[in-house]
C-alpha cells in the first residue's frame, strides 16, 4: 500500500471535518446523558436539574494533543420555561477556541395527568466563540508574509435553535446549529464565511425488559455548505440495582462520503468510521461516565483513541418523575 499518499488524501478530508466543527464539536457526549449539550431544548426538560462537566483528550503521551472540556447547567423555572447556559474550551494543536451559550426553553405539555409524559419543547442557543492561533512559537525568521508570530484572535456570534418531543418511552430531537452565516477572519487578513450550518436529527425509544431496559437511538447529521453527513446507531442497556443504576451502550458513526487512497495497484475508498463504546453509573444524585471513540479502518492516525469522562449532579426537583420508562427526562 502506498501509506503517503493514503495519508495525504485522508488527512486531507480529515482537515475539512475539522473545518467545519464551529462552536462546540458534535462528539458522543449526549451518550453519556448530556442531550442539553447537543440540543437547546432539552434545556430544563428533565424532572432533576442537571450539571454536567466533561473531558475528552486524545494521545495522552503527545503534547498539544486534541482535547476539549465542557461545563453544562440546565434548570426548570416555573411551569413552562427552562434555562442553561454551557462554556467550553477545545485545543488542537496550535488551533483553539473557547466559548459561552446561554438558553432558553419553552415546553408545552399535553398530558392528561400530572405522571404521564407527553412534552413538546422549543429551545435557542444564544453564543459567542473566540477562535485563537497561536504563532508565539513560530520561527519568524523563516519569513513568510502569513506569519506574524503572536496570538491571533477571531470572535464570532452565533444561534443555534431546535425542538424536542418525548412521549412516554419516546424522544425525538431536531437542532440547527450555526443558524447565522457569518464572515470571519481566518487569520490571514481574508475573510470567510466559516460558521456552517448543521442539521441534527435524533430520536432514541426505551424498550422495558423486566429487569433490563433496552434503548435503541439513531442520529443523522448535514453540514449545509460542506455536505458532509454522518448517522450514528446506538443501543444502551441499563439495569437497576440496589446502590442506583448500570448502563453501557455501544454507538457506530459512519460518514456517507469517503476519501480514496491506494492500495499496492487498487483504488480503494474509506469512510471515516468510529465506534464508541460508553460505561456509566448513577449513584443517588451523581453520575459518571467513562467514553472511548476508536477510528475503524485501513488508514488511521494512530493506534489510540479518544478518552472522555463525564460527571454529572443532578439538583433540585422541577417536578415528580413521570410514570415511564425515560432516563432522558426521569
């Protein structure tokens, strides 16, 4: 196989997905009961309140190594409305970007009784992102006009809106993300229209098996500019023990385009490929998550994968749980 030119086209397409990861970057991080993060309507939609804080960091024998951290807070207020607000900071290399959200949600219920789930949500991310590169350690001596050797700095502001709906065992989501198309600085005195727009679609169905519950889940997701689309399948087990609840899943993200390299003589063509599997426990008011992505396939950066922990707080009580089978909401 001709490893540098399958390395080169990979990387390649490798770049462009990073590209087009504006604000927060679409991970597995709502495996791991964090659907907030990825969906402004689920902003107080819960019967608990949560806090969720999260790691994720990849080849932690490299420096400046892919990594990222997320603070998330959601809360109900009265009868119909939820707030939250999120900060994060994402790294990579000589490349980062911080930012800040706050939401509001709307919620309307159409149950007959006060224990039966029947919610339909309406929510919007308010955010501004400040992407940095970092050129203090670059060798200005080696002229070259792009180079200014400090910190560059580019600041954006963006939307993002959505709906949810659970009913009963059943919640479904649809969220866009980067709703303003926006020109931004790209460091080198030019300007782009960087801040794409994605479509996410999601929908998850818990199925009770006595002691077992079982919760399939699908997610589709469309860059509008790039059209780049990815589907995860997903399934979860939980089990309810004496001390709280044990639930593991495994999530498979494909990418419906690939990038071809050769092989010996052969044209042969990848998608980007991951599997993800997730372990977590809820233990009274707290929750810990552990979630591994490992790229699947015959060219690949490297051995490793992504490491993510998840701890979580749930506070206070919006209102008594609701008579079904939903850990999104209960």
């Amino acid at each position: 196989m001709n490893f540098r030119g399958a390395f080169a086209i990979f990387f390649i397409g490798w770049i462009g997905l990073l590209h087009s990861q504006e604000g927060i970057p679409v991970y597995h991080d709502y495996f791991a009961d964090n659907l907030y993060l990825l969906h402004p309507s689920m902003a107080g939609a819960a019967a608990r309140n949560q806090i969720r804080l999260t790691a994720r960091q990849q080849w932690f024998d490299q420096n400046e190594a892919p990594n990222m951290q997320t603070l998330s807070v959601n809360a109900r207020i009265g009868e119909q409305s939820g707030i939250g607000g999120i900060v994060f900071n994402d790294k990579n290399g000589f490349h980062s970007q911080t930012g800040g959200y706050l939401t509001y949600a709307h919620h309307i219920m159409f149950s007959r009784s006060p224990v039966d789930l029947n919610q339909l949500s309406f929510g919007i991310n308010v955010g501004l992102v400040q992407s940095q590169l970092d050129e203090s350690s670059f060798d200005i001596n080696d002229f070259d006009p792009v180079i200014s050797g400090v910190l560059q700095s580019s600041s954006y502001f963006n939307i993002d809106i959505g709906a949810s709906y659970n009913y009963l065992n059943f919640s479904g989501h649809f969220t866009v993300k980067n709703v303003l198309l926006q020109n931004r600085n790209n460091f080198t005195e030019e300007f782009e229209s960087s801040n794409l727009r994605r479509y996410i679609l999601s929908a998850a169905y818990l199925i009770d098996k006595g002691d077992w519950d079982i919760e399939p889940s699908a997610m589709f997701q469309l860059v509008e500019r790039t059209g780049e689309s990815f589907v995860d399948i997903n399934a979860k087990v939980y089990r309810t023990l004496d001390f709280g609840t044990l639930w593991g899943g495994l999530s498979y993200r494909s990418s419906f385009d690939g990038a071809e390299y050769v092989d010996g003589t052969a044209i042969e063509d990848q998608r980007l490929q991951y599997i993800t599997p997730v372990l977590g426990v809820n233990y009274k008011n707290f929750l810990f998550a552990y979630t591994y992505s490992y790229q699947i396939g015959n060219v690949r950066f490297d051995s490793g994968g992504f490491h993510q922990l998840t701890l979580g707080y749930d506070f206070g009580k919006s209102r008594e749980p609701y008579d079904c089978d939903c850990p999104a909401i209960n």
